[in-house]
C-alpha cells in the first residue's frame, strides 16, 4: 500500500504543475494522500497552484498549506476551511504533526497524553497503536516505553518552515546580521588603527635613521681633531721623558779619572 502510493508521487508532481480547476483540487488530496511526502511548500508557491485562491477551489489550497505547516489540532480547529479528509489523509497529518511535537520538545520525550491532546486520539491505546505505525513509516524515530506512557524521540522528519519559525528565523538572522555588521566595523577601526601605528612606527624608525646618519656625519669631520687631542699629550710625556734622561756634561775646572789615561 505505501509502496503503491508512494510510486504515484512522481506522475502527481508531473500534472500538479500545470493542472487547474477541479483537476488541481483533486491532484492534492491525492498528494496529500501519499506517505513519505513531508514537505509541500514547493507545490504550494506554483502559480496554477495560487490562482486557485481566487476560485471555489481555495480549500484545496488551505489544505495544501494545512499540510505544510499546520497540524492535527489547527486542522479539528476549523474543519470547516478544509475539504473532508480521508482516513489515510488524517493518518500522514497526525504524523506530521507528531513530528512537529518533536521538534519543539527540548527534553526528546513526549508523554502519551500530551500525543493524545495534540493528535484528537481517543485514549491511550490509540495513542500506542498510532505510535507503532508512525515509527513503521518513518514519519519519528525512537522508543516507546508503555510503562512509563513515555516516546522517547531519537530523530524525526523535516517539514517545511512553520509560520512562527519563519518570524524566529527572521529573527535570528537579523541579530546575526547585526553582529556581523558590528564585527565589520570594530575590524575597520581596528584596521584603521594598526595602519595609524604603522605609520607612527615607520616615521620614528626615519627620524632613528636620520639622527644615525647626523652622527655618522659628525664624527667623520671631527675624528682627527678627537685624535690630535688624545695624541698631543703623550708626544709631550715623551720629549719631557728624553730630555730628563740627558747626561749632564762635566763641572768646570774638575778632574776626570779617564783623563789619566
């Protein structure tokens, strides 16, 4: 039976594209007839598919979007905006509901009566065999513990984007955005002030540069004048030393030994 209504998927796609009218209406009952489909938006914005808002056929369209991002609970809501649904259609949208319970349960556990509110199930039984077919489809995946009147969810199906997620989304890509243009800024100053330092560096390291090459002037002029200073004085040590050394000729009228001679 799934494999048969799933196989009819790709024939149904083909004619929803172009089918108006009465065929339009009647080529989404049957799509939402067929298991495994979880995502209809991008059947629900075909143009054939909007005109048909301004005809007899605009339940067909609340349908479409009922299955899109709707549940179980809006559908028992307003049963009169929808066309009559089948018991295989009722079925695929409990599933799709359940699968939204999944997703905005953060502790991955659903309890029994909680299922059995959100999907109009008459008791708990119920809620246990609709279980066993959910996870045999495929729609959720995890483990139900009877005892505890427990599902424990390990994974679930991706429907399309609910209305109020959209709006958080929205949301949170508007901070992200924010924060992304905040971060672009503080880089640009950042930037602006490391170029500044830059600048400040290379114009300190010039000025190191031109003092060295003063001072390199400097002492090439005045090299020769510093040596003749430190020269001077010891030339004048030395003629002092030579001059005290010379013997002192002999005494007038004196006698010499070596004159005996």
């Amino acid at each position: 039976m799934e494999g048969e209504s799933r196989g009819r998927l790709p024939e149904v796609e083909v004619l929803l594209k172009k089918a108006k009218g009465r065929m339009a209406a009647d080529l989404i009952r049957q799509l939402t007839e067929i298991s495994d489909v979880y995502r209809f938006q991008n059947y629900l914005v075909l143009p054939n598919i909007q005109d048909l808002r301004k005809t007899d056929y605009l339940p067909a369209v609340q349908l479409l979007t009922l299955f899109s991002s709707g549940t179980y609970k809006v559908f028992a809501g307003n049963t009169g905006a929808y066309p009559s649904l089948s018991n295989k259609q009722v079925f695929n949208l409990r599933c799709l509901s359940l699968a939204s319970l999944a997703k905005r349960s953060s502790s991955q556990k659903i309890s029994f009566r909680i299922i059995e509110e959100e999907l109009g199930l008459g008791d708990q039984w119920q809620v246990f065999d609709f279980l066993i077919e959910a996870l045999n489809y495929g729609y959720i995946k995890g483990k139900i513990d009877e005892a505890a009147q427990m599902l424990y969810v390990e994974d679930f199906v991706t429907r399309d984007i609910e209305p109020d997620d959209e709006k958080m989304v929205k949301a949170k890509l508007t901070t992200f955005m924010m924060a992304c243009q905040n971060t672009m800024e503080k880089l640009k100053s950042e930037t602006a002030r490391v170029e500044e330092f830059k600048k400040q560096a290379e114009a300190q390291k010039k000025q190191i540069d031109n003092k060295i090459e003063n001072v390199k002037g400097s002492m090439g002029d005045d090299h020769h004048m510093v040596a003749d200073e430190l020269y001077r004085p010891r030339m004048e040590n030395v003629s002092k030393f030579f001059r005290s050394s010379k013997p002192k000729s002999a005494s007038r009228g004196g006698s010499s030994k070596m004159g005996r001679y």
